[in-house]
C-alpha cells in the first residue's frame, strides 16, 4: 500500500496563524500543531501553558493512535489551563473502507470526558474549517464570559455597588444626627 500526501508527520512544532468571524468580531488564532510522538513528549508538553484550546487528533484507520488519546488528554489536564476547551478530532475519515475507529465509540469517549468531538479529512476538507470554527468560537464565548464576570467582580461604579442610605431630613431647630446612628441605618 502506498503512502499518502498528508501523512507527513509533524517534527517538533509547527506554528500558524488563523483568522475567523465570532460573533461580528475577527478573532485571530494561535497555532500550534504538536507532534504527537513520544519523542517529542518533553517539547510539546512546554506549549500546554497558556493554551486557551487542544485538537486531539488521531487516525480514524489507525486504532493505535485513539489509544494513545488517553494519555495524551491526560497529559494535557496535568499541564494545561483547567479552563482549556479540548476537541476530540477524528482524521481520515475518508478512509471509510479503513476506519478502525467507530464514530459511537470516540463520540461517547468525547461525552464522558467532557470533550466536543468532531471527523475530519485532511485529504479532501471536510469539516476542517468546521472544527476551527467550533473550537474558536467555544474559546472566544468562554474567555468573554470571564472577562465580564472579572469586570462585575471589580467594577466599583455606582452603578455596580449600590447600597441605599437613608438620611433624615435635618432642620434648623433638631439638633444634628450623630454619624453613628446614620451608620446604623446602611
């Protein structure tokens, strides 16, 4: 059986960058693609921090490399951001004659670990913008709802903190109301 043009393996780290549209805004990515191989272990476990999101990918035909998913997801909740979004990414999926992954069993691997999941092909494209897409966009809403919630925790407007103070009415005759008993009516 020949090789195929996109099984060129990854060496080290390769980098890119891409753009997509969330929610009206251009949101610009990081790319990391990692190789998956235990030999480049302790140089692609350095690129975990400050990963905001993780492609898991492995070989639709190749059973070996959904095996090693295992690991590798661990590998990535020991060193990683515990906010990071993982995606389960099933590859070659044009290979259907040689599909050595059922699609039900990755997809209840993704449910019970808390991971989306998602076939690809290389090959011929489909669903590789669909999986950037996704994954973007997953990031993008999370990092937004932190940002606002991190806003309303330190926002000390008025706006934000109002606490009513109730303070009577003062006329020349009473005398003045001391600053405890004003204290006492917060």
């Amino acid at each position: 059986m020949g090789t195929r043009d996109d099984d060129k393996s990854t060496i080290g780290v390769e980098f890119a960058t891409r753009s997509i549209q969330v929610d009206g805004k251009t949101i610009k990515a990081q790319i990391w693609d990692t190789a998956g191989q235990e030999r480049y272990r302790a140089i692609t476990s350095a690129y975990y921090r400050g990963a905001v999101g993780a492609l898991l990918v492995y070989d639709i035909a190749k059973h070996l490399t959904y095996e090693n998913v295992e690991r590798w997801l661990k590998e990535l909740r020991d060193h990683a951001d515990s906010n990071i979004v993982i995606m389960l990414v099933g590859n070659k999926s044009d290979l259907r004659h040689l599909r050595a992954v059922p699609t039900h069993e990755a997809r209840a691997f993704a449910e019970k670990n808390g991971l989306s999941f998602i076939e690809t092909s290389a090959l011929d494209s489909t669903n590789v913008e669909a999986a950037f897409q996704t994954i973007l966009t997953e990031i993008y809403c999370i990092v937004s709802q932190k940002q606002m919630s991190d806003r309303r925790e330190n926002d000390m407007s008025p706006s934000n903190n109002v606490v009513p103070i109730h303070v009577p009415p003062t006329t020349e005759n009473k005398p003045k109301v001391q600053c405890c008993q004003c204290c006492q009516n917060i």
